[in-house]
C-alpha cells in the first residue's frame, strides 16, 4: 500500500483515513522516496522533509516545550506569521511529524504534538545547532549576512 495525499493523519503504527484507523505494516510506515537506488536518495528525501525555513524551527519547539496550542507555538517561533505557521503545520502534518489533536470545540482549540516520526529528528536538529555554532557567526558581527 503507498500512501498518498488522501490520508489525513499517521501516528505510531497506525494510518488514519477519515474516521476509519487501520493498521500498517513496516513497509507502510516507511516514506516514499521519489528516486529509488540512489545513494543520495534518503539524504534528499530528509532534506525534503524539513527543508523549509520553519520546519526545524517548528520541530525544534515541539521537542522542546512538549505539545502546544497554535497560539502558544507561534508565541515560541519569533517571526513567523499566523498563515505560514498554519501553512507549515499542515505540510508537517501530511509528512507524519506532526500530530494535531482537537482539545475542545467550544472554544475550538487545537494541540499540535510530534510524532514517534517527528520526534525522531532530534538527534538531526542538535547536529544542525551543533554544526551552526561552530560554523556560523553571530548575528551581531557587520558581515553575519555572509557565511
């Protein structure tokens, strides 16, 4: 079975599809790769995943502070506007990184939480902060437009 655009939401071992959850094999929970035999495939594959400006940023605060209201998320992720945040929540929630939880419908409230999937990436996030604060300059250096 590949799992396309229709489902709505992934979490731990099973695929949601509306209302209807069903369980998936190993080979199920394994994302698509778009060039197959390529060695350089499961690096463009990650790369695909959080290559967006606000996705480690998003995944980052998730692992960080634990389940949040959007709110709340867009408080923690300085700069971002309430569209791209929404946007973005969407896009890594397709990807089966993010799991978004109806809390209460009146008021309608939402909780966005990691995935075993997204959760996952952490060891990826602390080696991209690690590698930044050896290579990067600060912000307050004249020339931190230039890496």
């Amino acid at each position: 079975m590949v799992v396309t655009a229709s489902y709505s939401m992934a979490a731990g071992n099973y695929l949601s599809v509306g209302r209807v959850r069903v369980a998936m094999s190993e080979q199920e929970k394994r994302l698509a790769v778009w060039c197959p035999g390529e060695e350089w495939c499961p690096i463009t594959t990650t790369a695909a995943l959080i290559g967006k400006k606000w996705h480690p940023v998003i995944v980052h605060r998730l692992l960080t502070n634990g389940p949040l209201g959007f709110n709340d998320l867009k408080a923690e992720v300085d700069g971002i506007s309430s569209k791209v945040l929404s946007d973005s929540l969407d896009d890594l929630e397709r990807k089966t990184l993010v799991d978004r939880e109806i809390i209460s419908e009146k008021p309608f409230r939402v909780q966005y939480s990691l995935t075993e999937r997204g959760a996952s990436l952490e060891p990826i996030l602390i080696a991209m902060r690690d590698w930044g604060n050896e290579h990067l300059r600060p912000a307050s250096d004249p020339d931190s437009s230039v890496i």
